[in-house]
C-alpha cells in the first residue's frame, strides 16, 4: 500500500482488489485481495475528500536489536 491517498484513489483501489478477488482461482490470493478492498475501503471512509492519508508508523520499536 503507499502512504499517501486520498480518498478517491482508495475506492480505485479497492475496486481493483474486489475485481482481483472475483476472477482469482487461487483461494489465499482471493483472501488476500478482498482484505486490501476492506482495508482501502476503510481508509477512504476515514479520509476527508481531497485530503491525504498518511499511513501511521510506528513510534518504539517493540524488538531491540541484540548484538
């Protein structure tokens, strides 16, 4: 996914991934693209028209590094 769209281009994206889902054989690649449709459905309900989402990051890291 890229961090920044708005709330248009998340519905484009989620109508590939449902058309991908419905044409797919494959059970784990249909899964797959009907979760990245909810999920870009879900980001474009929470965006302001024209306005970009920018995807949260994290702000600890859970694992430090062992040397």
């Amino acid at each position: 996914m890229t961090n920044a769209l708005t709330s248009e281009e998340c519905l484009d994206r989620a109508r590939m991934h449902e058309q991908l889902a419905a044409t797919t054989a494959d059970a784990s690649a249909r899964m797959m693209h009907q979760a990245m449709a909810a999920e870009f459905r879900r980001r474009a309900e929470m965006a302001v028209d024209g306005v970009r989402q920018v995807a949260s990051r994290p702000i600890i890291e859970l694992m430090p590094n062992v040397a």
